[in-house]
C-alpha cells in the first residue's frame, strides 16, 4: 500500500433469530463472538496506523495506544477489520466495559492521552482485507481467517485474533456463556463468500433487537422541567430524516441533565431561542401539547426495541446507550430487523 487507507467500508450482518446450520442457499458458517466496541477497519502501511469506522468516521485520534501498540505488533503492511474494545477488571475476571470505550470519543487532547493510560483500548482482528498491497476482498471468507491466522499466529498486545469455530452447537454455547464477559451474541460468516463492503452479508444473533437511531428534538417532562421523551428519527432511501418514534422513562435527575447536554445542539431563532416542532402523532388529544424542542442532527443513540409499526417503533424504545462513534448519515432504516409475517391463525388454537 502506498498510502494508509481505512477507507473500506465494514461488510455488516442482518439479523437472525437463532444460531444458523448454514449459510443462506446452504454453505458452510463459521462463527465467532459479537464484541461489543466500536467497529474498526486497520490500515497499516509498514509505518504508519489509521482506524477508519462505519460511517467514515476516523477514529485514529481518540486511541494513541493503539496506533502505537498496532504499529508494532503487525509485522507487515495490511487492512484488518475488527473491533475496538476496553476491558475492565481484573485478569481471569474481566468483561468489555462499554462505558468506558464510549468516554474515549473526546474532543480535548489532553483527555484522550490521559484516558489511553487509565482506560487503554484493545483491538481484536477478525479479518484480513489486504495484505502486502494485495486486495483480498475478492476470495472467500474461509482463506482470507487462514491468511488471517498465518499472518498474526501470536498476537502481541494490544492486537488479539477473535475465536472462530465451525461446530453451531458451540456458537450456541457461545450465545449464553460470553454474554456473561460483555459480548452481545454471535456472528456467523459464510465461509465461501468475499468481503463486500457495506452490504449486510453475515447473520448475526443477538440478545435483543437494537437500533442506532438520530437524536432530533425533545418534549418537555409533564412536570413543566426536564426532558420527557426525546424523538428519534432514521435516514430514509431519500437521505430524508423520518421521525420513527420516542424514548423516555427517565429519572428526574437524567431528565435534568439531558436539557443541559442537549443544549448545545438546539436549533435558535434569530434572538437565540430554541425553535419549537409539532407531532401530529397525538392528533386525537386535542388538549396535548404536541410540541417538541428540534435538535440538530448530530447526537446517535442505541435504543432497544421489541417491534416495528410501518416506519415507527410499535413501542415507546428504551434508551441503551449513546454511539460517539456513529456518524448520523449512516443511520438508515436498512439496519431495522424485517419482521417475517405470519399467520395469526396458525397461532390460535382452532
């Protein structure tokens, strides 16, 4: 590689309900653990590290330790993919600490560097897209994790390889026994499929139904103080923000807290006063108060959801935790789990 290109946008997974036999159309799987940390693609070019996100997102600056660490233990030129996590706890009782990962995506310097020593990051490798200049996107999964392994057959820290594994009954293992160290499930790979960026060609089964989803405006609490519910939309085909639905059921100490860490991102008028939208979702209560604070589009939350209505949560979501890692354009609808329809009588005792 002549220059350093994390450009690669990360193949992803459609969600599953349970651990796959085969691939779809039959094939071989392999499966590993779902870590739960911040998608990176590694571009090292024999000197220099940069950690490309989903979403463009570059995330080389907020992990010094890693572009260090990364720069040493690979021995040659080559773009991995893979997964940026903190750990947390002691040896033989540790678990991924996403809180801890989350406050890595820090504005001021000063922070960051102190933040890579109190809370130093880790990247775990689960394929191999280049190596030596050579694209390898093109040849099937199964080669590029045995290139994988021959390339790094001892990792030195901060670089590990994920575990792998052909047997379902073992993944299935996997889905109960790793949820326990912080993992959210389990991915399965089709073992003679190439890499192909951006589009949704492994399975994946987790826990619950998750969603990274835009931030766009809040209700005030019914108290008359506090945020109530905030309104979250998604990108639609058009690139057009769509509001999807709400989360809320916060404690009166988050509801304050939230007017202040939103303030920033307020649209004002021309005499800096918060700009105020309308929902029509509640046009049969005529007495409610429907107006809601707009936000600019620049804050993504992950929120858990049970199902989808049309193009809105069924269900008011709950709120999982907040994605600094995300940029907000590339929160879609693609993302959302397509429920199979099925026959209500088949579900009724006759």
């Amino acid at each position: 590689m002549d220059t350093v290109d994390a450009s690669i946008e990360p193949m992803l997974a459609k969600a599953v309900t349970g651990v796959p036999a085969t691939a779809p159309g039959g094939g071989g799987l392999l499966y590993e653990p779902k870590w739960d940390g911040f998608r990176g693609v590694v571009a090292f070019d024999g000197e220099r590290i940069e950690i490309g996100s989903r979403g463009g997102k570059r995330l080389t600056r907020y992990f010094p330790e890693l572009e260090r660490g990364l720069a040493a233990a690979l021995p040659g030129p080559c773009v991995l993919d893979g997964e940026v996590v903190v750990p947390s706890g002691e040896p033989g009782a540790q678990r991924l600490d996403w809180e801890a990962l989350s406050q890595r995506i820090h504005p001021a310097t000063t922070r960051i560097a102190k933040l890579s020593k109190e809370t130093p990051a880790r990247f775990v490798a689960f394929d191999l897209l280049a190596q030596d200049g050579e694209s390898l996107l093109d040849i099937p999964f199964g080669e590029r994790r045995r290139r994988l392994e021959a390339l790094l057959p001892a990792p030195l820290d901060p670089l590990s390889i994920t575990r792998v594994t052909d047997d379902p009954a073992t993944a299935e293992r996997w889905l109960a026994e790793f949820e326990g160290a912080g993992l959210d499930g389990v991915v399965a790979k089709p073992v003679d499929a190439p890499y192909s960026p951006g589009k949704r060609t492994m399975l994946k089964v987790k826990h619950h139904r998750t969603a990274d989803v835009v931030v766009t405006g809040y209700r005030v609490h019914a108290s008359g103080h506090g945020v109530g519910s905030l309104l979250v939309s998604l990108h639609d085909a058009d690139g057009v923000l769509r509001q999807i639905g709400g989360i809320s059921a916060f404690t009166q100490k988050v509801r304050d807290e939230l007017v202040d860490e939103l303030d920033p991102i307020a649209e004002r008028d021309e005499h800096g006063e918060p700009l105020r939208g309308r929902s029509d979702r509640n046009r049969f209560s005529s007495n409610k108060d429907t107006s809601y604070v707009l936000l600019r589009p620049e804050r993504v939350v992950e929120v858990r959801y049970d199902q989808m209505e049309g193009d809105r949560f069924r269900h008011t979501v709950q709120f999982e935790r907040w994605r600094p890692d995300r940029d907000p354009r590339s929160c879609t609808f693609d993302q959302l789990e397509v429920v199979h329809a099925y026959d209500l009588g088949a579900v009724l005792l006759s």
